[in-house]
C-alpha cells in the first residue's frame, strides 16, 4: 500500500496531478479541494495517498489533508459509492459542509454534487450520519486560498474546467455550461473550476 508521496509538482491537470518522486513519475487523481492548494508545477509536495486496486488498473488518489483522506475513505464504505462519486464529494464541498448536510439531512444539499441524486444522497445521510462528527469541527487543516495554475491563453483554461467537471461526473454539456458561465467572472482553470463548483453548491 502506498500511503505517502513526497517529491516534485511535475504537471497540473485536474483532477490529476503528475508527482516525480525519485525520477519515478506517480499519476495521482485528487479532489479540487486539495487541488486548489497544490504548489506550482517545480515545487515540492507530500501528498497523503489512498491506493485503489482495480482488476484493470491501480488508481493512486492524494490529499493534502488526513481529514480529506479519511472522508474519501469513509464514502467507499457507502453503498452504491465507487471512487469517482467519493472524490467527486469533497470536489463539490469540503469536509465540514458536507458533515453538516449529513447532520440537518439537507437532501437537496446533497443532491446537487455530481453523480448524486436524492436516493444517494439519502443513503448518504442514512450511512455516514454516525460518521462525520470528526468532521464538522473547524481544523488546523482547512483551506488555503488557491493558487494559480498559470497565464491563460485563449479558452485553454475552460476546456481544461471542462475535463475536470466531466471527470468528476458532470455530463459534458453541462460542463461546458458550467465553465463557460464561470469564466465570465474567472481566469484560470481552477478559477473557473472553483467558481463552477460553487455556483452549484449554492444553485
């Protein structure tokens, strides 16, 4: 099990993020609410790892935060919730908003992230409302404002806000909706990608 990388920012493309360690190349996919707090491409980054082993593929998944690391964890045990809903979850809203939507049962709350529909989402409530108090509590750990992916050029950061939503369980067109209307207001991809995101959250 790999629980751990430290090594050097090679690529940014969200939700994956490309992690030299050692002249080897680790592909990790992560939720938006580590990715925004990434450092630049060149800089060093430990990243707190969860190894999935698939029949076609090992998929390695990172935080910047054990907290976030335990809620993807948590959600797995959820059933109907594969790891593309639970990286999806903490994309949409972070740990403490989501502990208080399982708490007050805000089924609507719920149901606006990707992929999740009021079934799911009262599932959610049902199977993980014993789980989140950790979670609720202001930590050490919380957000930092983002930084920058780099210059934009052209519509290069939306088609990239594009992938990520798609890749977080969005339906293209509404991807595309959803970054094009962010990126009136937004420059970056994860400007755009965090503002998309938001505009969800509080639709």
């Amino acid at each position: 099990m790999i629980g751990r990388l430290r090594g050097e920012v090679i690529a940014k493309h969200p939700p994956r993020v490309l992690i030299d360690v050692a002249g080897v190349g680790y592909e990790v996919e992560a939720p938006m609410s580590t990715f925004y707090d990434l450092p630049a491409v060149g800089e060093p980054v430990t990243l707190i790892t969860h190894l999935a082993v698939r029949e076609d593929a090992h998929v390695l998944y990172g935080f910047l935060h054990e907290r976030d690391r335990a809620l993807f964890r948590d959600l797995l045990k959820v059933t109907g919730v594969g790891a593309k809903m639970a990286l999806a979850i903490p994309s949409g809203m972070d740990a403490r908003r989501f502990a208080q939507c399982v708490q007050q049962e805000d089924i609507t709350g719920l149901s606006r992230l990707p992929g999740i529909g009021k079934k799911t989402a009262q599932r959610l409530v049902m199977e993980m409302k014993d789980r989140v108090g950790g979670f609720v509590a202001p930590s050490a750990d919380a957000p930092i404002p983002a930084r920058e992916l780099g210059a934009p050029t052209g519509d290069a950061p939306i088609a990239e806000a594009v992938s990520a939503l798609v890749a977080l369980g969005y339906k293209p067109a509404d991807a595309n909706r959803m970054a094009r209307a962010a990126g009136a207001d937004a420059e970056t991809s994860e400007e755009i990608i965090r503002a998309a995101l938001r505009s969800v959250s509080v639709g």
